[in-house]
C-alpha cells in the first residue's frame, strides 16, 4: 500500500514540474515549484517511514523550512520587480 503512496506522490512531482516548465505565468511556475517542494517534503516522510528511520523526518521538515523561506524569497523578488515596473 505504501508503494502504490510512493508511485502517487512521484507522479504528482512529474506533473508539477512539467507544470513548472510550461506554466503561463511566472506565479503559475512559483506556485508548481512549491507543490513540487511540498510532494519532495511527503516523499521523504514515507521514504523514511518505510525505512525506519525517524531522522529523516528531521530533513523533512528542514526542507520544508528551505523551501518556504525560498517560496517567499522568490515572491518578493516578483514583486519588488513589478513594483520597479509600475512606477517606471
């Protein structure tokens, strides 16, 4: 059962970063790279799960903090940048 949540929450990674690649906008490619990070998160909570081994939800939630620290970073460069935009 386990395996068949592994192959789901890849797919779902496949499907955001092909997302990612293709997204309209820049926030559509923001918001699939933060489902990716987020599915990256799950992915590793089972794998260390399946395994065993509980230090592997220490990663996990490290990576979730990279990647909301990140997430934010990019957003406010966006709209730093459209705010330059604006007043131009």
């Amino acid at each position: 059962m386990l395996l068949v949540s592994i192959i789901a929450i890849l797919m779902v990674m496949l499907l955001a970063l092909l997302r990612a690649f293709i997204g309209p906008t820049h926030y559509d490619r923001i918001l699939a790279v933060n489902i990716f990070g987020t599915k990256t998160i799950l992915f590793i909570a089972v794998l260390g799960f399946l395994s065993g081994r509980p230090e592997f939800l220490d990663i996990a939630l490290v990576y979730a903090l990279l990647n909301f620290i990140s997430i934010i970073g990019v957003l406010r460069f966006f709209e730093y940048q459209q705010r330059n935009k604006d007043n131009s």
